[in-house]
C-alpha cells in the first residue's frame, strides 16, 4: 500500500501512466461498454484500488463507491459480489458516501443473495456503517434485517469466516437493543 505521494512515484515510475488518469479511464469504459464480461473485468480492476486508502480520494472524485453501489443492482451476480466486497473494504472510511448514496437500502436488498461471499460481504459493509454511525441506522436495525443476519448465521452453522459474523451479529443485537432503549426512554420521559 502506498501512504504518501513519493511512494506513489517511485512505484510507477516516469513512464507510467497516471494513476487518475487510469481510474478515469476505467470509470469511463464500464460506463459505455455493452459487455458483462469486459463489466466484470473493469470491476475486478477498480476494485483492486479501493484496498489501499491512498486510493480513496481519487476514488470519489470519480463516483466509484457510487459506481459500486449501481454494480449491486444490477442482475450479474459477480458484479454484485464485486460492488459488495468494495463497498465493505471502503466504508469504514466511506460510510457517508455509501449512506448519502441510498448505499444502505440497496445493501439491505443484497441480503438474500444466493452468493454466499456477496452476503458475508454486505454483513460487514452493514456492521462499519453501524459503527461509523451512519444516518441510516435505523434501516439497519430493523427487525427483519437482524432477523435476516441471525437466519443466515444459523443456517450456515459459523462455518468459516463466520466466527467474525458471528460477532457482529451480537453487535448488531447490542446496538439494536440500545436503540430500543432510547426510544423507550424517549417515549416515557
């Protein structure tokens, strides 16, 4: 990863293109190709940038976490996969682009996915939100989207990578019930 402009520079050399440059360049060709593959390529390119935070400022000049967040509407299921695994790596930096982009309800929609890296994706997207403490947060705490986690939890027994999920559920619970308790307090006081 690069932390700093110099790093930048030496790693791409005088000859290179810029790295802007390149992100316009990718940006602009999944907006006018016509073809899933060369889509799902384009993705899978941009998505290796949103790893690094270096990345990120160049990343909003030029709508991708928005681009991500179309990507989980549309019917290719590996270009939803894509947009949710950007959108999980970048949020916790990110989590008012996503929100201020309808990101949280359209998150929420990918909950069914039948992809099973997609959801454990969405699962952690959700839970940085949370803890970013997003606008949306009550969307996130609705009964049926806690429901939905805890479902998908139990019905793949904490196999991988579900240890973590697991934990998150737990927040969410926390979160929600701490939620409920305000609102009790709220309506009583």
């Amino acid at each position: 990863m690069f932390t700093n402009n110099r790093q930048q520079a030496e790693w791409t050399g005088n000859y290179e293109v810029p790295r802007q440059d390149h992100l316009q360049d990718l940006v602009t060709k999944f907006q006018t190709t016509k073809s899933e593959e060369e889509k799902e390529k384009i993705t899978a390119n941009l998505a290796n940038f949103t790893y690094d935070p270096y990345n990120y400022a160049i990343l909003c000049q030029f709508n991708v976490l928005e681009l991500f967040i179309d990507c989980l509407m549309e019917p290719d299921k590996r270009l939803i996969e894509f947009g949710a695994s950007v959108i999980c790596y970048a949020v916790a930096e990110n989590a008012r682009i996503v929100a201020d982009s309808g990101g949280v309800l359209v998150l929420i929609g990918c909950l069914s996915s039948p992809v099973r890296n997609t959801v454990k994706y969405v699962i952690a997207g959700l839970y940085y939100l949370l803890e970013s403490e997003c606008r949306d947060r009550r969307g996130i705490l609705k009964a049926k989207v806690v429901e939905w986690i805890r479902n998908y939890d139990e019905a793949n027994g904490g196999g991988i990578g579900f240890g973590n999920l697991a934990r998150i559920d737990a927040r969410i619970e926390y979160v929600a019930l701490e939620a409920i308790d305000i609102v009790l307090f709220i309506g009583f006081a």
